[in-house]
C-alpha cells in the first residue's frame, strides 16, 4: 500500500465565536477531505513559531487556506496610518509561507492564501474589488461558495495549465481582495484571470509546486473536476 504524503494545513483563528468565547483555531472540514479524497494524509498546523523548521520537516506540502482577517495596511499601498496590531494568523502564516518557497516545500494558497504568497513575493493587493474595479462579477457574493459562479481562462504553459488541462474553467467566488495587475513580481506569473481582468491565480515557476488561486477548489471533489486535480497535485509534488 502506497504511504499517503503529510500535508499539512494551517489552521485559521478566532478570538471568540459560537464554538469557544475563548481564543481556538478552526477550519472547515472541505480542505482536509479533500486532502484525504487527493490521496494525501491532512494535518492541522497550529501557531507554532518554534515549531516552523520541524513541521516542515515532517509535512510533505502545505495549504494556506481562506480565510476572512485583517491584513497589514502595506499590503494595500497604505504606509501612513496608524498601525493595528497584526492578527495573530498573519503572524503564524507569513513566516510558515516564506519558509516553505525557500525550502521548497510544495505549497498551495486558496483565496486568502493565494494573497499571502502574492504579497509576500512583493505584489500589492487591491482591497476592495467592489470598490475599486468596475466589473459586473460581485466576487465576494456572486453566488453561494458551492456553487460555479464565473470562468477563468487559464493561461497556457503554466503549471494550473498542466494540472487542468484546460484553457478556461468555472469556479466559485468569495473573495473581495485581489492582487494588483500592475506591480507583480518577476518571481510570480499570473496563471489564472477572470472575464474583468481580475487575477484568479498566480504561481512561481522557480519552485517545484507553489501556486494560489483565488477560489475555493474545496467545494467540488467529484473525480473529474480540476479541482480536485490541483489538490492531487499537490499531493504528487508531496511524493
């Protein structure tokens, strides 16, 4: 019997909520079946700044999940204010992220996620797309998560090109950040844009397997679907 490679999957956090008036981490079940489903062994990672280089010595490839917190202003091109303590999920994943792309640890970052590596490869975000882009897609109400909302095309040569196998596929939408079209780093390539020019993915071709995308592959796990080919991906790159 095949060994099933760890993955790893950063928890997210609350301070208080209906499961605990007190501070606990919480996820939804989606991203550890379909970990399971893609033929990997999931894992939660908790907040550990000590436990950073034995996690990713023990996991095979991490996930960077959604997930609705604050941000540094800086990610938005915002310098001169008042600084707001960072959450404490930003300053778990920030690190836990850098240190995987440099030790090349397969990595994929879903919607949130997807952020995080952009910003901290260098890209600025765009804050508000409702606000700021003049498109008929509401990207963070579009339609419930489980259901498709709007395509993407995919862009040909890139690894989501390979993993897909696809020009364009429809995905689900929640999420009212993006990165910037202008400014992205020379480390990164977009590999996936919505009908409005809205990044959907972004990937780094210099790692072995480190790509974001803006949706939320979780929701759909049928055999066939591509979504559940990135996650077996990343499982395979965990091999």
């Amino acid at each position: 019997m095949t060994k099933r490679p760890l993955i790893g999957i950063l928890l997210d956090y609350q301070d208080e909520g209906s499961f605990s008036k007190r501070p606990h981490y919480a996820l939804r079940q989606g991203y550890f079946d379909a970990v399971w489903r893609a033929g990997g062994l999931p894992v939660g990672l908790p907040y550990l700044a000590e436990g950073v280089d034995d996690y990713l010595a023990t996991v095979g490839g991490l996930i960077v999940p959604g997930g609705f917190y604050p941000f540094p202003q800086v990610y938005y091109g915002i310098e001169d204010v008042v600084a707001e303590p960072p959450h404490p999920r930003h300053v778990a994943e920030v690190p836990l992220a850098r240190a995987a792309i440099d030790r090349d640890v397969p990595l994929l970052g879903i919607c949130a996620g997807l952020q995080v590596l952009a910003a901290i490869e260098g890209a600025r975000l765009i804050r508000d797309l409702k606000a700021e882009i003049d498109s008929p897609i509401d990207h963070l109400n579009e339609k419930p998560a489980e259901e498709r909302a709007h395509a993407v095309a995919i862009t040909p040569g890139t690894l989501l090109h390979r993993i897909v196998g696809k020009d364009e596929i429809t995905v689900n939408t929640a999420h009212n950040e993006a990165p910037l079209p202008d400014g992205i780093p020379s480390s990164l390539v977009v590999n996936a844009i919505a009908p409005d020019g809205v990044i959907e993915g972004i990937e780094r071709p210099d790692s072995k397997f480190c790509l974001g995308v803006q949706w939320h592959p979780e929701f759909f796990l049928e055999d066939d679907a591509p979504d559940l080919a990135l996650f077996k991906a990343l499982v395979e790159a965990a091999r």
